[in-house]
C-alpha cells in the first residue's frame, strides 16, 4: 500500500478517497480516528489516504486534479483582530448603564 494523500483532517480525507472510489480505485483512509487524540499528538499528518501499489499512478492523477480544483484556502483558524480600546470601552460602558437600567425597572 501506498500513501497518496495527506489530508488537512478526516472530511477532507474521506472526500479523496471516495473520489478515488469514484473512478474505481480502492482506497483506504487511515489516521482519522487519532484526531481525537489532538492535544496528545501532533495536530497534523494524522489523516491520510492510501491505495495498492499497482494504483499509485491512477490514484495520483487523481489527487493532482483534486488539488488542482481547490481554491487556495486562507489558514484554517481566522485571524483574529484585536478589538480597538474605544470600542472595548464604549462596549462595557454600554452594557453598565443597561444593567443599571434592568435592576432599577427590577427594583420597582
């Protein structure tokens, strides 16, 4: 067996892999159960698709024109950006004088 495919995590795994069943090679995902084990291993180069070796070829045509099709994908955490003082203020400002205002009609 040869591995073809490194997937990002277990979707994106299987996807490839039932693209490769799609045009009738046989392909096998390993590693995909260890993405629970995150936090005790390493976050990535769990998941990954494999096939026979008398595939390889075919299965690699096919996985090229995978990649191909994908559009570029930022990274997969959003960037956080940082919330200006002001608007943080202005923010816990706000919410003060409502809860002023909740326990004053509450108190009444």
């Amino acid at each position: 067996m040869r591995c073809v495919y490194q997937a990002r995590d277990g979707l994106e795994a299987h996807m490839v892999a039932d693209l490769l069943q799609q045009v009738g090679v046989s392909a096998r995902v390993q590693g995909d159960l260890l993405q629970g084990g995150v936090g005790e291993l390493p976050a990535a180069g769990l998941v990954s698709v494999w096939v026979d070796n008398e595939e390889e070829d075919r299965a690699l045509e096919v996985v090229e024109s995978y990649q191909r099709e994908q559009p570029d994908l930022p990274s997969s955490r959003p960037s956080l950006s940082p919330v200006p003082a002001a608007g943080f203020l202005s923010g816990v400002l706000v919410g003060f004088f409502a809860g002023v205002l909740v326990m004053l009609m509450l108190l009444r």
